[in-house]
C-alpha cells in the first residue's frame, strides 16, 4: 500500500516553525485584530473626511485617500516586521530611534518649516513633510522603561536621574518648537511610567510642581495657549472648529447621515486631520462613535492587562508607556471633539490623515505587539513541541 506523503505545513500551521508560523502562534491576535479594524475604519474615515480638504487646496477629490493608502500599505508592513522583533532587538531599535530623532529635533530650528507659527516638520522630496516628535513618542516610551527598568536589576544605577534627563532634553526641545501638546503626551508616559518604577513621593510632588508650573509658563509665554485656554473656559466664546465639530455630531444623530452624505464637513479646515472624529460622528452617527470609543479602550485596557502578566520588568514598562501614548492621543483628540478639552492640534491614531502620524503609530504598536507576544516559556507544552522546542523550554 503506497504511504501518503507528509502533508506540507502551511504558514499559519501549528506545526510550521518558520518566522510568520513563530509569530501567528505568539503574537496577543485579539490585541492584533483591533488594531487592524481601527486601521481599516481609519481608512473609510479619510475617504469620507478628506475630499473637502482637497477641493478646497486645488486638488484632486482624492488626492489624500491615495496618499494615505501608500503610507498604510507601508505602515502595516511596518507595525508586523517590527512586532516580529524580540525585548533586545526593541530595545536597541529604541535607542537607535531615539537618537535620530534628537537630531532630527536638534535640526529642526534649522532647516525645518513654519506652518501657523510652529516649527514641527521638514520638508522631504515626493513625501512632503515629516514630523519628528512623532516618531519619538514611542522610542522614548522604551528606552525609558529601559532605564528605569535597570534599577530593579541594580540598586545602585542612577535610574532616576537619567529618566530626569532624558525627559528635560525631549521635553526642552518640544516646547522650542513650539509643541505644548506633545510635551503634555511626553510627560504623561513619562509620569505614569515613573510611577510604576516606584519613585518617592517627594519625586511625586515634584513632576507634579513641575508639571503646574509648564502650564502656567506656556500659559503666560504663549498666546496661541493662552487663546485655547481662555476660549475652553469662556462660555461665550467661540472656537470655529469646535462648535462646528458639535453641530457634526447633532447633524448625524445616533445612525448617522449615511457614507458621504456629511454637510458640516464642507466647513471643518482639518476635517481629515484633528477632527476625523466629527466626520465619523456625522456620517455614521453616535454609534460609530461609540464603537470607536470601545476598540481605542480595548487595545489600552487589553495592553495594561497584558503588562500584569509578565514579569520582566522592562516589558511591563514598555507595553504600560506605549499603550498610554495610544490612549492618551486618543483621549485628546476625541476631547477636543466634544469640547471636553482646550482645542489641541492632535491626530487620532490610524484615524487621522499624516504619514508621519500613521508610520510613527505603526512603529509604536508594532513594538506593542512585540512585547506582548508569547514567550516559549509561557506556551502551552504541545505548542512549543509544534515547532519543535522540548516542553519545559
């Protein structure tokens, strides 16, 4: 009787040891999962929220939907590869990023270009612009939780005063910029994951001071600040994008206008940028809303609940940072929306138009999933022999 030949292992095999089968079995999918139906809801998002934006520059009706769909395809193939890396290849990717990205921000003064009074971008042939504190946010994000991560291994490592360092050097160059909401972001990973790494409570009262003491400086240096801050606590003022971004969501009521049918996007400047959210709120109505609401908590609860599970401190700190930058920008943005916040330039993650944005959040979420991948350790015994490993490995 002829035998039957063994059956080829296909790449999303149990049995099938290469890297993408490595990955499949390890990677958290559900975490995965949500972050690739935020990207794809981003996507419906800026071809309903973009045309206006164009017509307005000259341009063709979809001008930024196919800009977007090359810095997504990208993006995507971006957030796997770096999700397939280990702690040490995140952590010396980490380093390396960060320190491109301080002289990225030490050059910007220099050769980077004005738009409405701030210097964030430099410009890049057939690209267009890119914005460097973007992609810092989750590089700084890791080598904090690096450094701060050293203590537990030696007592004797000046943990603190580095992280200090660290933070005053980004932190200085932001505000140079100037850039008061990134420097907010900043100091949130900053602080949440300062707290985690246990600092005193005289160190406690001290980021807090610190803290106060920004926003009244840029309170009293800035007047585009000033201007947010003033019209956010004045009743009778008026913030044009804001009070149209709430007549968005009155005009698309709990189901929405329907795909394309949004009216008050016509009159939104960013309406594909800071307030995707009003376009998602018009055309497809509160209860979009809300579900955009669930997925953004999702990811950051699922990332915080995957963070007790391990107990690699480092990791912990990395997955806790980078999943408050997620959270944080989200909050913000989604805030500013509904006139819960001071108005704020910010982008929701993989909602918002920006190549920038888009890659830097790739990056990020990639050494997310990175980190919260499966270690052999913790695999059930018959999926570690699946690829060929002994069950106690």
């Amino acid at each position: 009787m002829k035998k039957k030949a063994p059956r080829k292992p296909s790449r999303f095999d149990r049995s099938n040891s290469g890297p993408l089968g490595r990955w499949w079995w390890t990677v958290d999918r559900p975490l995965f999962f949500t972050l690739l139906i935020l990207i794809l809801c981003g996507m419906i998002l800026v071809t309903a929220g973009s045309p206006p934006v164009a017509k307005r520059l000259g341009l063709d009706a979809f001008h930024f939907v196919y800009r977007q769909q090359a810095f997504l395809l990208f993006a995507l193939l971006v957030m796997v590869g770096v999700s397939m890396f280990d702690p040490r290849q995140i952590r010396r990717f980490s380093v390396i990023g960060l320190i491109g990205s301080l002289v990225l921000l030490c050059l910007l003064p220099v050769l980077g270009v004005e738009n409405k009074g701030a210097v964030r971008w430099f410009p890049v042939p057939l690209i267009g612009t890119i914005q460097p504190s973007e992609f810092m946010k989750p590089f700084f994000a890791v080598v904090m939780a690096w450094v701060l991560s050293e203590r537990f291994r030696n007592p004797e490592f000046p943990a603190y005063r580095i992280a200090i360092a660290l933070f005053i050097v980004f932190a200085g160059l932001l505000l140079i910029q100037p850039d008061f909401g990134m420097t907010l972001t900043v100091m949130g990973i900053f602080g949440v994951q300062m707290f985690l790494a246990g600092i005193p409570m005289l160190l406690v009262i001290a980021l807090g001071v610190l803290g106060i003491g920004l926003g009244i400086g840029a309170y009293a240096t800035m007047p585009h600040v000033r201007d947010r801050i003033e019209t956010f606590l004045n009743p009778a003022a008026e913030n044009y994008q804001v009070t149209k971004s709430l007549q968005a969501f009155q005009s698309g009521g709990f189901f929405g206008r329907g795909p394309g049918e949004g009216v008050i996007k016509w009159q939104i400047p960013d309406s594909h940028t800071d307030f995707i959210f009003a376009v998602a709120a018009e055309e497809f109505g509160v209860l979009l809303s809300i579900v955009l609401v669930v997925l953004f908590a999702t990811v950051v609860l699922r990332s915080f609940w995957r963070a007790g599970q391990t107990s690699d401190s480092f990791a912990m700190l990395s997955i806790v940072g980078l999943a408050t930058q997620f959270g944080g920008q989200a909050f913000v943005n989604m805030g500013v929306s509904l006139k819960l916040l001071p108005a704020k330039g910010m982008t929701l993650p993989f909602m918002s138009y920006g190549g920038s944005s888009l890659v830097a959040m790739a990056i990020g979420m990639g050494m997310l999933l990175a980190l919260t991948r499966k270690r052999y350790g913790q695999l059930p015994s018959g999926r570690l022999q699946a690829y060929g490993l002994p069950g106690n490995a």
